[in-house]
C-alpha cells in the first residue's frame, strides 16, 4: 500500500485526491494546502486523512511514501526537490518545473536516490491518446507528415505564464509521447492583449529532421471552444477531437499517392485517394485512475514512468524555447542539449 | 452594354463567363483558351460567343471593351498588361500577379490609361464578409485583437505556386477588406512533402502596429475540409465558418473586461463576459454575380472598384513576404513599401 | 430549516442528497435503502446523516419535516402515502405513480393535509426550459404550431416500464410546462424487440384543441444520441438541444407569412421568412439546486410547487392514455377528466 | 441510341434533360411545357432540341422513343398513358400517380404493351442508399428492428398534395428499396397549420409482419433543416446523414446482446455493445445520371427497372393509405392488396 501525500488542493488536486483514494494499491494519508477553507473541504470529504498548511510538514511524514505535488508551477521545483530529499517518491503536476535547468535537477536528484518522478501528463493516459500511440507505433499512419492541434476557448487569464504554458503544454505531452522523432528547432509567434501581463494567444510551429512539421494554436480569448487536433500520414490520417462525446478518434484513409516513375508529365505525379472512415471504440476509463494505477506500479516495482521526468523536461524545453521565439516574432529558436 | 471578353476557360473561367452572360449590363462576347476541346464546351453552351486560341487576338477585338483574365497566374503580367496596351479594362484572377512589382507596373499602366483595374478577390463580394465589413466599419466588435483562419483540405498540389498563394489568398483579401490596419511584418512557416514541389501545409502570423495578430493556416493534405475564420474583438467576437449551410457568421458577446482601477489584485483585474449569440441573416446572391455587375458600374462611371489593383497588391506582397519568410523557418520579415 | 429524508439511494438518489445539503436552508438527516451497500457509501460521504433500511422508519422519525422518494415507480404511490400520513411533505421522483388513480390519491391526501406534494420534473428548472416558458408567456413565438422532440440512445432496457415511461415523461413534462395548452387525445406506436418486455422504441402524436400538435419519439436502441426538441410558432421557433454544451437553445426568426387578401393566386397565399437566429445566454446553475430551493420555499412559506401533483398527474394521464394507444398500433384515446 | 421526349421543364425537368443529354447511348430530341419562357431557355440551352406546347404532339412524334412526365402528379397518369398507348418507354417522376387505381393501370398498359415502365424513386440511385441495400442483402446489419427517419425544413407548401406526399415520398422509396419486408399497416398523424391546405406536418408509423417498426417525419415548417435516418438491426445499426458533406452514411457496431439462458435475472438478460463506427467511402456519381444510364439499358435490353412501376405502386398505396389514416388521428389502416 503506497501511502500518499498530497500538496496543492486547489483546481486539480481534488481529482488527484480522489483518483489515489479510489486506486487499489495506494491510500491519501495527508493533504496540504495554505488555505485553511481548503483543508475544512477535505476534512468533509474524508474524515480519516490528515490535513496540514506545512509543505515540508507533509514532505517528511512518516506515513507517506509519495508526494503528489499540484501547486501552482513556480513552486513545484523546491517542492519536488524537499521531497525527493526526503525520500519520497514524486509526482508533479505540469509543467515539470518553470526552466529546463529546474527539470534536469529534478531528474538528477531523483535519479542519484533511485526514487520514481513521473509528471502528470494526463492526457497520454487517455484512451484516445493510447490508441494515437498504437497507430503511430504500429506505423499504421505512414510517415508522419504533419501534427496540428488546436486548444482555444475563453479561458482564465494566467498572470505567470504565458498561453503556451498553461494549454501548450498538453499538446507538447501528447506529440511527445506518440511522435518518435523530437523537434529541433522552434518558431512561435503571440500576443498579450492585457499590458502587464503575459500573451493570451499564441502559435507555435515546431520543425524536425524528418519531413514532419508540428503547429499547436491557443488561444484565451476564443469565443468558442476547440479541442482538435490532426495527425497527417503517407497513408492514413487521423483527426482527434476531444469535445466529441463519442468517436474522438477517427481515422481516415486520406492521402496522396506519389508515381514513382512519372513521365515528365505533372498532373500524374500526385495521386489521391479517398476511402474509409473509421472510429474505433476507446478505452472509457478515467485516464487520472489510469495513471494513478501506473504511478503506484512503478512505485512498487521500481519501474520508469511513461511520463518520466525526461519526458516532462522535454516538455519544458520546447515551452522555454517557444517562448523565446515569441519574444522575437518568430525568429527561429534552436531546442538546446538537454541541461546539466 | 460592357462587351466582354474572357482569357482562360478553365476551373473558374465558366463561373465568369455564366455570370458575366447573366449580368445585366454586360454581354461575354468573346471567349480565349489555348486548349480546342474547352473551347468546343464554350461553343455548345454560348452559340454566339467568338472563341479564339490567341490571346493578342481577343485583347485586340473591337467588340471586346473589358478583358477577364483566368489563367494561371503566371501569365497574369503579360496578358493583363496586353489588354491595358489595347486600352481595355481588365479584371484580373487572384493573386494579381506573381510579384509586387508586376503588380505596381499593372497598376500604373492602368492609372496613366484611366483604365478600370480590378482584381477577383471573390469572398469580398459575400454576404458573409460584407458583414463582417459592416460590423468592422461600425465599431461593433470595439478593438480587434485577432484575426484566426483555418482553410485546409485535400487538395490539387500545386506544382507552381506554394499553398499560400493558392489559399491564403483568399484569406489575405478578406482580410485587406474587413480590417483596417495593415500589416508591417510576417513570420510564416511551411513545409513541402513532396520533393520538388513548394510547401503544401504553411503557418503565417503578421504583425500590426496596433494590438492585432492575425494568422492563417492552409493545408493542402488535411482529410478533413476546415473553412473557419475567427475574428476577435474586444466587445464581440465572430465565427465565420463557410461551410455552414446557413448561419455562416455568428456574433458571440463574449470576452473579457478589464477593471482599469485594481487594487493590486491579479484576480479582479480581468472579468469574463459571457452573452448571448446571434446569427445575422446573410445577403444569398452568388458572390460573382456581385462583383460582375460591380465591375460593369465602375465601367460605366468610372468608379474604383473595391477590390483594386493596390488591394491585389497589397494582397500578392504579404504572399511574397511570406513566402520569404517560410524558406527561413519563420524568420520576421518587414513588409516593404509599395515598388514603383 | 428543513429537515430531509430521501428514500432510495440508487442512480438519482445521490445528487438528491447532495443538493439538499448543499441547499441553503435544508439539511439531511436521514436516507433509506434497502441495500447495505448503498447506505455504507451514505456513510462515508456524510458520516452525520443517520440511516436505516425500512422506508416505514424513515417516514416516522421525528428529525424529518420532508421526504424524497426515489425509488422505482412502483413503489411510489404506497411510500408516498406513508409520509404523507405521517404528516411529511413530500417531493416524488417522476413519473410521480403508476397510474392516474394513484396520483390522484395522492393529490388529495396532501391536499387535505395541507402537505406540500412536488414532483420531480428536474427539466422544468433547466435555464433552457425557463427560457422556453418565458417566451411562450410572452408571446414571443406567436401562435405555437407544434412541439416536436426526439430523445433517443443505447440506454438500459427497464423490465417493467415502456421507454415512454423512462423517456417520454421527461418531454411531457417539459410541455406541461411551456405550453398552455393541453393534449386531448393521443396516438402512439410501438414495439418491443426482446420478448417479453414492454416497448423499447416509442412514438407518441398528441392532439390539442387548438392548431397545436405534438409528437414524441423515444428509443433505447439508437447507436446515437439525440436530445433535441423543435418548437414551431407562427413568429418565431426554437430548437432545444441539449446535447450542445453552450447554445442549447437557438431562436430562429423564421416561418410562414400568410397574406389575408389574395386574389385567388395559390402562390402569393403564403410567403417566407428567413430572418436572424439568437441564442440567448442561458442560465448554468444546475437545476436540481433550483429545484431543491424551491422545494424548500414551498414547505416554508406554503407555496405550490411549479411541478406540484397536478402537473405529476398530467403527465401520468398522458403515459396511460399513450400506453393504451400503443397496445392498438396508433388507435387515438381520448385523455380522460381527472379520476377522483 | 434511345431519342427521349422529356414533359414538364420545371424544377426537375432541367436536371432530368441534362443528365439524359449527358448519358452516352441517350439523345434528347423533344422537350414540352405549356410556358413558352421555360421552352425559351431549353431554346438557349439545347439549339438542337425541338419544344411543343402540346404533351400530345411530344408523345407521338417519331423521333422520340420514350417519354419522361416531370410534371405535377395529378398529370402523371394521363400523360403516361398516352405515352405509352403511343407506343414509347416512359420514366414517370415520383410519386407515379395520385391514386393506387391509376399507378396499377399504368403497369398493367405498359405489361400489355411490352414497354418499360420505370420510376424516378432518385434516391434508390445514390451511393448512400445503394450501401444501405448492399449492408442489408448481406445480413450485415442481422434482424432489422426499425427504420426512422426526418426530412423537415422550411418548405414550399404545397397546394394540392399533403407533405407526406412532397417529402415522405423519398423515405418510401428508400425502404422499399433497401427492406425485404414489405408495411401491412399504417398509422399516421398530421395537421395543417394553413386552413384551407393539405397538412404541412406529418408523422407516419408502420407495421410489419416481422420485428420491424418504420416511422417517417416529414414537415415543411421547420426552422432547420434535417435528412436523417436511422436503420437499426440486431447486430448493425446505420445513420445516413444526407447533408454530411462525405461520410454520409455511418455504420456503428453498436446493440443489444441477448443471453439465451438467464437465470432468471432481470439484469443479465440484455448487454450491451458498444463498437466501433465506421463510415464506408460512397460512390460520388450523381445519382440522376447513374439513373439515366440504367434507364437506357432497361429500354435497349428488356430489363426490368430497379425503380419499376411495382415499386412506384407499392411507394403509392402507402401514401394513400397514411392519408386516410391522417383523417382519423392515427388510426391503424390495413394496407389493401394490389388493385387490379
């Protein structure tokens, strides 16, 4: 039984509280939070688990084996590492940390102790992201040619961090765990329509040394909410569409068919081809249950994490260098090595 | 009665002709394709239009007062300036031309010959964007902070022209119509997935003095067919989706509010408006049908056209800006002043 | 305050409870259910609420003012009786009994008790039927032409009620509701796919005195989901999805023109009219706290209830007549006066 | 090469000549209509095409050996019959006639005369419906249980037919072209909102000898406009959306499972499946042409038509029969035995 701490029980906490409560293997034994209403609210909800104000009070109790961490991102980096130093096995929220160099002194503290930091990229917990996963590992879709993703909606204003940070950040999950190669180089543009405060809209294009290219919009100021995104292939294509109840994922037998041996002649030289539709049926668990499951696994049997800290540092790095960008109108951006 | 002469009758050439043919005001005397068989096609469907293979023919016709021309757009210079010389008004194919500066020299021909310029920027003769325009001019939407659109589907690869100047054009003119800022500069990313052709999937943002952003998206290798443009202002927002049977543009009352007396609290700083929609009953007349009898009355009474030769200028320099800018992954460009 | 106890801790019992108790001026004290399962997950979410699995209990304890039934319906007439003789008000989840007589019944003993009697008809508290009952109040439709609604899925087969049971008391309810008028006689079809149980899909026609029709389809074999209602009036009409996340209702001003003085010429006799459509901004509180404050309201101050006994039995006079209908493939049947 | 007289060159009549003056193997010669400006513009359109006033003289002229009547229904049986007692082919539009007695005469002079009689029933044509036939020939979908569809919009009221006639007319067609099982009874509903007019919303249920219930909602007063239906069986069930741009038809691996041996469970007597959905690439050709072409095969080979007159008749009798059930507010009516 993975006994586990939580700090943060703002937004999301409550559903990391409840995911680990419910999750065979692992029990919430204490919750942390700076505000004393908070803390009243999972007094109610569940009479048994200790409640604290004190981070570093949770961080070293006896009875907790491993902190879940779901603050706002400034903190997650001193969080992460008192507990790491305390011997807990960690699971932050997303991003992973503020700055790239943040994530690679996560890894390296967790790494030296043999303790297990997984970040909570959800959404590759997701049935419809799985099944993304299947297709590209299979090589169901060709060679990938595009990834596109929308993320817009009229959304709360961050005053920290800039759009990118806040819904880029789960596209860059995703694409890092069903894409194989890694971007190379970045270029985003964006805006800040409030002074003061950072930009609400933003566009990011990512390039690769394949011949794959990967663009991510969003946007705080849209007056209608789209959650699609588009994955092009030589051979199939697949479109997913969150805000679907059902069929998130359709694939479609859509493409191009290239004549490898045209005659001068280029009206022959593309073909194109138009066939079948098809939805499979997704997995329909909570992905938070899900990853709460793998989480308590790798924990006991010392396993890595599909999101592990290098996948959140990955994560980071594009978000850090976007930015950059961004700042220079699109100037492209080198992804530098990893830190440290 | 504007006698009419038509160069070109392929795709759209028979869109003009039927609409030309229909206009009152107007009659399509005569018709030029290189090819006999499309010509044979003019013939059965018009008896009494002249049909010829040469271009310098039908500039030269005395029974030919306006020549449209439809061809691909790299032999827009020679034969639109052909016409000029033979002193006849000219409505052109869009974009313009293949460069600014054929695009000035048109222009100029054009003015010292007080001779009517026009360009076939379609979309701005649409209910839809006529709306759009009237809601812009009448400060219904309060400061634009963006301008969003998305115009992918599986289409014919060009082998001449990269995809933004086969359908980022049609954005770029809606846009020189519906907002009245200009743009000073442009980040534009893309990719070709076929050796030897120009990019098929392109990302362009251009900047603004004011606090604008626009960006457009096409894809020539999406299995799904977007048209979708959003337009976001700081009292209303519109959606204009094309491929809405009815209810093209809808009208959000949504956004944020901004407390210009905060008390040093983040959170009160922005509020969210949340209104109602409303779907504005659109003009239904067929676009071209519009722009025909527009061309005939600025004919007739030497008027400016709408779309004229510096909006297909203006429209052909921010192509070739970004075009410039997408061979260096999204490098910032300025946008030059007019040449000439 | 108003003390509750809530009879059947099933599907709808849990959010009955949570709403009481996150009712301002409500508290519940105690819940009844027959499995032990149930009422140990009662325990665990409010460890203060007392238990017990004999509804008889429950309906005497002295800490309950009111009891909520949400039980199956065959068990709603017998338990319904209980507490009211006990001198408890009552709310009844819908359909409020099995058949007229038993509701009839009911009517009259909390009548003579002077016990508020409500009925659970949750939509009629949606923000989006409101909305529909503001506008038919204040003509804004015009004359109402028809009520058409749809409400299909692949849902759980019940074993001893039709889908018109299940489904169609949800859109009875609503009409009972928007329209002033009342059905007086009905058709309905039907049929049953796996023997031996009642009427999986359902079509109900009924019949009003005024030019007003109205027409329900229900269906727990549909591979989709349809959840939507048209409106038809003389000046304007509506559509009610509720399937949709924002804009669930959309108001089209649209419909016929009828010219009262033709000369004999069949086409000038009516005209169209394509105008505007708006979809107002809806109210989001969830309409089960509404309803649970106004249940509260009513015992307090001795109100009527919106959804009282009368507007139960209304819809359970409509179930049996349609029931009836249905066993006679179509045959119409009058509605009956109120038994009692 | 098959000379086709065509009659009628209103709404439908110009679809119907240009697709028999595209088909290979047909020629149109002769095109009547008592408006002499609809002849005009046959005139403008087809210089070769000789016009008549006069359906007589059409249908007797040498050059034409089969006759196709697009005009209102209430001419179909009279100008069938003297196309075919003068010896040519005829294509009747839909519906065939205005009563059953007339559709059974019309076979019975084409029998006798060994001539093709044939029906417009287009939708039987398209590539939709054709994979609906295709799925239920094959068993695909196992026991049919039902077949509902909607076909409402704004429409052209109708002076002299009721909607069912105009709209319900196409559902007909479809069923009977894609079910085996044959409607023995009808039960139907409807009003008309226009005093004076045939009813302008109707809803029509029928009755089979097997487990299958058909319903159709046809209303010419609906603010939106709506072509879809749904077409369940045990093991399939299909959505054919006809406004979908592509993926028109949906088949969703979705239903019921019956277990053979319950123990007396209520519960376990019925699963459910929930599969994938998959949307099969459909043939693009326009449906009218694929018609043409089979009409001319029928008449050069003797064949008997997809769309023959049987089927227009049974497509009749179940109007005539919903009808007459409309009168008496749903009140089930046996469907006769064929007339004559």
């Amino acid at each position: 039984m993975i006994r586990i701490g939580v700090i943060g029980y703002g937004y999301w906490g409550p559903n990391l509280v409840r995911n680990f409560a419910e999750c065979g293997g692992a029990a919430v034994t204490a919750v942390c939070d700076t505000r004393e209403e908070r803390l009243a609210q999972v007094k109610r909800r569940y009479p048994g688990v200790a409640t604290t104000t004190s981070a570093t009070d949770l961080c070293t109790r006896s009875d907790v084996d491993a902190v879940v961490i779901a603050t706002p991102v400034d903190r997650h980096f001193e969080l992460g590492m008192a507990a790491l130093r305390a011997g807990k096995h960690v699971l932050l929220e997303k991003p992973m940390a503020s700055t790239s160099e943040q994530a690679s002194r996560l890894i390296d503290e967790a790494a030296s102790r043999r303790l297990v930091l997984m970040v909570d990229h959800t959404f590759v917990y997701t049935g419809a992201v799985r099944k993304m996963r299947e297709m590209t590992d299979a090589g169901e879709l060709g060679d990938i040619y595009y990834y596109d993703s929308v993320r817009i909606n009229l959304g709360l204003f961050q005053h920290d961090v800039n759009v990118l940070w806040d819904l880029a950040v789960h596209d860059l999950a995703i694409m890092d765990y069903v894409l194989k190669d890694r971007p190379v180089s970045v270029s985003a543009t964006g805006l800040a329509h409030v002074a003061g405060r950072p930009q609400n809209i933003a566009y990011m294009t990512m390039f690769f040394d394949s011949s794959l290219i990967a663009h991510v919009h969003v946007n705080w100021l849209s007056p209608v909410k789209v959650r699609r995104t588009l994955l092009g292939g030589s051979r199939r294509m697949v479109v997913f569409d969150d805000l679907e109840a059902s069929e998130k994922i359709k694939v479609y037998d859509r493409g191009i068919s290239l004549n490898p041996s045209p005659e001068n002649v280029y009206q022959m030289l593309i073909g194109y081809r138009t066939g079948d539709m098809h939805a499979p049926q997704l997995a329909v668990t909570e992905a938070l249950g899900v990853e709460a499951l793998h989480f308590v696994d790798c924990v006991n049997n010392g396993k890595t994490p599909l999101t592990d800290g290098e996948a959140g540092l990955r994560v980071v790095r594009l978000l850090e260098t976007a930015s950059e960008s961004m700042t220079e109108q699109g100037r492209p951006v080198s992804i530098g090595s990893p830190v440290g």
